[in-house]
C-alpha cells in the first residue's frame, strides 16, 4: 500500500500517460496486467494506484519503491521494455517522473 508522509527515503514515481478516449481502457488493461503479473512481484515495490480523469484523456499511475535503484531496475529488464513497447502504441505519450514527498495532510 503507497505510504504518503514527508521525510520517507521511499521513491514516489508518478507516470501521466496522456491518450485519446479510444484507448484508456485498452492502456488501462495493459497496465492492470503488467502491476498483477509483474511489477507487483519486482524487488522494492511498495504498493501503486492507478487513476483516470473523467473525460478518458489521461491515465496518472502513482507507485513508490524501496529504492530508487529497484525502479530503474524494473524498468530496465526486458519483460517490462517489451511491456513499454506495447503500452507506448496505446498512448501518445507517456513520463514517468520521481519525487520526493515535500509534505502529506491527513
């Protein structure tokens, strides 16, 4: 489960993939699959969500990590290049980007 609070050493990616309405449920499929059947099972994978705006333009995924070094490495093995490939044909593009928690409200 993602944890939210200031001052954690986990790494926060949030990745916006911005599509046309035609697409967002075969994209948002595709990466359904890639969490259950891969990236879940990665080394320091913490917990990830996945939302999409109402009118089916934008898919923002959240997802945090142990540690920097276990995204990377996620990202570069071979089943999730092959997996990018793929979902990069659904979308007109895509970034994925790390942040640090500056500050959390409950």
């Amino acid at each position: 489960m993602p944890q939210i609070s200031a001052g954690s050493d986990i790494q926060t990616v949030i990745t916006t993939f911005d599509l046309t309405p035609g697409t967002c449920w075969d994209l948002l499929e595709e990466l359904k699959d890639a969490y259950e059947s891969f990236i879940r099972h990665q080394p320091g994978f913490i917990g990830a969500g996945l939302h999409v705006n109402d009118a089916q333009t934008r898919i923002a995924n959240y997802s945090q990590w142990r540690r920097r070094e276990d995204f990377l490495a996620m990202l570069r093995s071979q089943e999730m290049r092959i997996r990018t490939k793929r979902m990069s044909t659904l979308c007109k593009s895509f970034e994925p980007v790390m942040y640090d928690v500056a500050e959390s409200f409950d």
